[in-house]
C-alpha cells in the first residue's frame, strides 16, 4: 500500500501525545515536569515560547494550542524550506502578529501545534516522532507509519511512496512534484502513513482502547471552540474543534474528524462514534483531492445513515458552485481593495528601480523584488517556501500597490490578489508591506529593506 504525507491529520497523533504524558504524571519521576492540559507552554520553553504580547505568552495552555484559541492566526505562508528544526520554527512566534484576544476566538494555526511538539520533546528527551512510534505507533502495528521522507528512504520504502501531482492550467495536464520534506513543522503536520494503518488508529479512537486511556480518549475529543465552516466542510453548524479532532453532527450522527492538504497531497479520516464506523482517503492531487474525499465520503455517510434519496445532496454541484463563488470573489481586485482611487492616479515617489531590492521579515524570511519585464512592476521568487508562490507587484496609487499570489500551477483564476504598500524614509524606499494573512483584518505583513 503507498504511502502518502498525512499533513494536519498528524494534529490528533500530537494531541494524543500529550495525553500520554498527563497519564505518565503519577509514574513521572521529579526530573520530568508533569504537566497538564492546562499548564502554559512557557513554562515548559521558556525562552522558545515567546509571543508578541507578554500576556497571552504567560498564559497560553497547552489546550489552547491544540484547540486554536490562542489568538495566533495560521501565517501559513511564514512556512520557510525545510532544514529548520522545530526549536527554530517556535522561535518565529515572537515575530508573528496576533489577530485576537487569547480565548476569544476560534483561529486556526499549525505553528502552535509546532510549539506542543517542541513542549513534548524537551519535557521527553526525544523527537516526538520517536515518542510516537514507542508509545503509539507500535502497540497499534502501524509498521508503515513515518516522521520524516528520510526515515521513508532509511526503511526501505522510498519506492512506495506516492508522487504527489498538481494541474498545471498552462500545459492542461497534471504534473508530478518532487517529494515534500516538511520535518520541522513536526506534530502540526509531518507523518507519513498510508490508509492502512490509519485504519489501526481510527479503530483505536472508535472502540476507545488502548494505548490511550478511558479518560485520554475523552479528552481528545472534547469540544473546546467554536470553529467557522471551511471550504470544505459540508456539515450544518455549529461547528467544533476539539484536540486534534473537527466534531459535527449530521442527521443527529455525532461526526468526529479532520483533513489535512498540502501540495500535491490530501487525506480525510473520519469516524462515527456510536456506530464502530470509520473511513480514511487519500488523495495525490493538489486542493482536489480534498474536494473529492467530501463527495466521497458525504455519499458513504449517506449510505450508513439510510438518508432518503430525496433529501441526499449533489456535492459535486454545491463544492463547485462555492468555488465559483471564491473566484468570483478575486474578480475586480482593483476596484474591490482601492474603491475611492483618485483620478488621474498618484505618482510614486521614485522610479520602479528604487523599489527593488532584497527586504526580510524574521519569520516569512526574504521578499527579493527585481523590476518586472514589463519594466513597470515587480517581482518576488517565492517559490523555494512551503507555500511557494511569485508575488508580482502593480502600482495602483502613490506607494499603494496590488500583490497578486501565484502559487507554482495553479490556474491564473485562483490566484489571490491582496494589497501592497511602500513605506518610505529620509533615506529612500524603507520597506514593503504584504497582506499575506487573511485573519488579520488588512493589516500588513511588513519586509524591512536590507540591500
């Protein structure tokens, strides 16, 4: 059976680590802090765990770390090459903006799960994948169950590894991608499985049994925020969010479950609780993979609740009709970010040369702009992060510009346009700031000029 990345289905693997801990308290010798759900990550890494706001770093619980309430938003495109270690992708915290208050709003965000895994190693002694193996993996035979591509390769499994691939709307066909190595993101999202033996896991958190205890199985699936509703999500609200796990009813079926995506890659595992019923699929496509999993699995839950003909929903209609409707969103970027442009448009202060340069942001790294072919706008390669992407910037008004997002194949249609600005100082053009996190409310992500 191939193997494929698990991404952010790894959150629940994370979660059920912690729980393993509180249960090891009353077997802890006093060398190992003992810990609860409730104890602040500070206190585990003091001098790794630092946020913008001294308040929410005194007071942010490893519960709200896993259940997103910390008021961090995802700054998903923050994600840099891999090579650096989980230590190091927690110490971008301190230079990440909050969006929110601590606990008064559910905000999705894989890097807090990063920090949990960092909490987890330091309080054990080892990587959280060796942690996992001994303590899960093991006991559930999932012998094909990995932490990083280069354990894939160590086991002799390179092989069975499934290519990931993407649409190319250019060429008009799927091409393949090379193999992600994701590593330092650690429990936010780096397994590698196959369905196989996540069938083992979702059997252990169907029948609550062993390795976890009665009140660890409890835990993991307790509710703790109010969640929105995803592109994907076909549930009726209310939507919740437990540890590591999505809770939604569906025709008074309790639905436990979760997604994960990244390039070239989905998976969905899924399990109702009072029915021993459970499913995993996995995708090699890019954002389709996904689509086609909640067509899926949206018809199996059918066919297990009995839901009359009648009343069964054509996801295939309601998944594309939402992204239509996201496309339709991205139309007119212009009008839509500048409505009160004055006409004729302001002059920038310099010419386009002076605004290229190499400019760095301590946790979304380098945003490089060389002048355009156009010889009018600019350009940024970002194609070497996680989430890869060229930013092509076009002057609007003054030093206000339009950054349009094109992430590597994807169709000219989805790329996200967000607005730009020049900050500028007695010296000449000082900085660049970027809307790249949408849970900010238009507020800039800000690269200083370096060169």
């Amino acid at each position: 059976m191939d193997l494929r990345p698990s991404p952010s289905t790894t959150k629940s693997f994370a979660a059920a680590a912690v729980s393993l801990l509180i249960d090891d308290n009353k077997e802890t010798k006093e060398t190992r802090p003992k810990i609860t759900w409730q104890t602040p990550l500070s206190t585990l890494i003091r001098e790794d765990f630092v946020l913008e706001d001294p308040y929410a770093t005194d007071r942010v619980t490893i519960e709200d770390a896993l259940s997103h309430r910390t008021g961090m938003p995802d700054h998903a495109k923050q994600w840099g090459p891999d090579g650096a270690s989980v230590k190091e992708e927690v110490r971008k915290l301190r230079y990440l903006p909050l969006s929110a208050e601590i606990r008064t709003k559910y905000i999705y965000n894989s890097l807090m799960y990063t920090a949990v895994s960092h909490a987890v190693e330091t309080v054990t002694g080892i990587e959280l994948g060796t942690f996992l193996r001994e303590r899960v993996w093991g006991p559930l035979g999932m012998v094909r169950t990995y932490w990083a591509l280069r354990e894939v390769s160590e086991g002799g499994s390179e092989g069975k590894l499934a290519r990931g691939y993407a649409w190319d709307d250019g060429k008009g066909e799927y091409v393949g991608l090379e193999y992600p190595e994701y590593s330092g993101i650690s429990g936010a999202g780096a397994m590698i499985s196959n369905v196989l033996d996540y069938a083992k896991w979702l059997r252990c958190m169907t029948s609550r049994s062993a390795p976890l205890s009665a009140r660890g199985h409890e835990e993991l699936v307790r509710a703790r925020s109010l969640s929105y509703e995803g592109p994907t999500n076909p549930f009726p609200g209310p939507h919740l969010y437990a540890l590591g796990w999505r809770v939604d009813m569906y025709r008074v079926e309790q639905i436990i479950w979760h997604t994960g995506g990244m390039l070239g890659y989905g998976t969905l595992m899924m399990y109702l609780p009072t029915r021993q019923w459970g499913v995993v699929i996995v995708g090699n496509t890019t954002i389709t993979s996904n689509m086609m999993q909640t067509v899926l699995y949206m018809h199996l839950l059918d066919e297990v609740l009995e839901t009359p003909v009648v009343e069964r929903v054509d996801w295939v209609e309601v998944l594309k009709g939402r992204w239509e409707a996201r496309r339709a969103g991205l139309a007119g970027a212009r009008e839509r970010l500048y409505p009160n442009l004055p006409t004729p448009a302001a002059r920038s202060a310099f010419g386009v040369e002076a605004y290229a340069g190499k400019y760095w942001h301590a946790a979304y790294l380098g945003m490089n702009l060389v002048v355009g072919d156009d010889g009018k706008g600019l350009v940024a390669d970002r194609l070497y992060m996680e989430v890869g992407m060229m930013v092509h910037l076009e002057h609007v008004s003054g030093e206000f510009w339009l950054a349009t997002l094109k992430m590597r194949h994807q169709d000219p249609r989805d790329y996200e346009v967000v607005k730009a600005e020049f900050r500028l100082g007695l010296e000449g053009v000082r900085a660049v700031g970027v809307d790249l996190e949408p849970e900010m409310d238009g507020q800039l992500i800000w690269f200083q000029k370096v060169v």
